[in-house]
C-alpha cells in the first residue's frame, strides 16, 4: 500500500485518494502544473504535513480545468465557473452562466475564424503576386541570355 492509498483510508473515507505524480501522470501534465491551479485557488487538495492529497472533487476539476484551457477559456472563467459547482442554488444557474460562457467563446471564434480567412485570402493574393513576379523575372532572363547570345553570335 503506497503511503498515499495509507492516508486516503484516513483522510478521505470512500473517496479514491491521487498524488500530485498520480494526478499529473494521469493528464500528460506536470505537477508544477498542479501547483500553479492550485495558486490560482482552482484546485484545493486536503494536506496531511506537506502532503498533498487530491480526491475524485480535484480530479474532475482538473479535467474541467484542462478542457477549458483546450478551447480558449481563460483561467478567471474557468474560476468563475468552478466556482458556481460549490454553490448550493441548483444546476440551473450553472448552465446559465456556462451557456452564456460557451455563446461567448463560439462567437469570439467564429470572428477570429472571420480574421484568418481574410488573411489568408490577402496573403493568396500576395503569393499570387509574388509567383507571377518570378515568371515575369525568368522570362526576362531567359530572353536576355537569349539577346546576348544573339549579339555573340553576330559579333563573331
């Protein structure tokens, strides 16, 4: 029994007990990463001395975390809405928030979306330009060699 499984059966009853190494492993991330959540007060394991003892609540809010971070959210909003799972008014405000929170984000993207097509579309444009450039350059060279080769041969 790892000394961390010897503190869950203590610390926290029918509840499955991670370290900082377990949790981190279990989401491709650092345990730095871990720290720096729980900095931010979006994380709060129990602690026996220095020990930190993450729970199934830290786990789900790490995923949580991890996910919000994948599509864009900012850590504040990401607090915002973890913190609306401790409150105790029901689920209805929690999908309020997070349906107003998830309209945001779609919208911000579909504009970024809008951005980048735009640009790609001028930069298509230069490219364009660019290409027709080096054809124009190499038809010139090639009826310059042409000309001097020309004038050669009537020199000689």
């Amino acid at each position: 029994m790892t000394d961390v499984n010897k503190i869950e059966a203590r610390v926290i009853p029918h509840e499955r007990a991670y370290s900082i190494g377990e949790l981190a492993g279990m989401f491709g991330i650092t345990p730095r990463a871990i720290r720096f959540y729980e900095d931010r007060g979006l994380l709060s394991p129990r602690r026996v001395g220095k020990t930190r003892i993450f729970g199934d609540r830290d786990r789900v809010r790490l995923d949580f975390i991890l996910r919000g971070k994948r599509l864009g959210i900012t850590l504040a909003e990401i607090g915002k809405w973890l913190d609306l799972y401790d409150m105790d008014d029901g689920k209805r405000r929690q999908y309020e928030v997070l349906l107003q929170g998830s309209r945001q984000r779609i919208a911000e993207l579909e504009r970024q979306r809008e951005d980048i097509d735009e640009t790609l579309k001028e930069l298509r444009s230069i490219e364009a330009i660019a290409l027709q450039g080096l054809k124009d350059d190499d038809v010139a060279l090639h009826e310059s060699r042409a000309n001097s080769a020309q004038r050669v041969e009537r020199n000689s």
